[in-house]
C-alpha cells in the first residue's frame, strides 16, 4: 500500500446501451475517499454509472509468460 492508500480501480459508462469501461484508478485509504476522488478526477464526462473496484480484489486471468 502506497502512502496514499491502496489502488481502486474505476469503471463507467456514458449511456446504458453501451459496455462499462476501465477508465482510471484513484489511491485513498477507504471507500469514502475513493468515490470523492474518483468523481472529482473524473466528473468532465456525464457518466451514467460508475462503479469503483478495490483493486486487491481484481484477479488477473492471462499472466505475461
């Protein structure tokens, strides 16, 4: 964990029609933190959902050879 917390993936999409995306990663110590800072870095676009992911609990499937 970094001095700024630990890393949380975020996702989102712009209309309900379209796939939700990877759009960044925000570091804060706990989820309220998280979702401030992620809204704040990411609030240019109108975004219809946005869901942010504590990365710990991201599971790598391919792993590089």
């Amino acid at each position: 964990m970094s001095a700024g917390g630990e890393p949380w993936e975020v996702f989102a999409r712009q209309d309900a029609k379209i796939p939700i995306r990877h759009i960044g990663r925000v570091d804060a110590s706990n989820l309220d933190d998280a979702i401030v800072f992620a809204h704040t870095l990411y609030e240019e676009w109108k975004w219809t959902d946005m869901f942010i992911v504590p990365g710990r609990e991201i599971e790598q499937l391919v792993k590089p050879a």
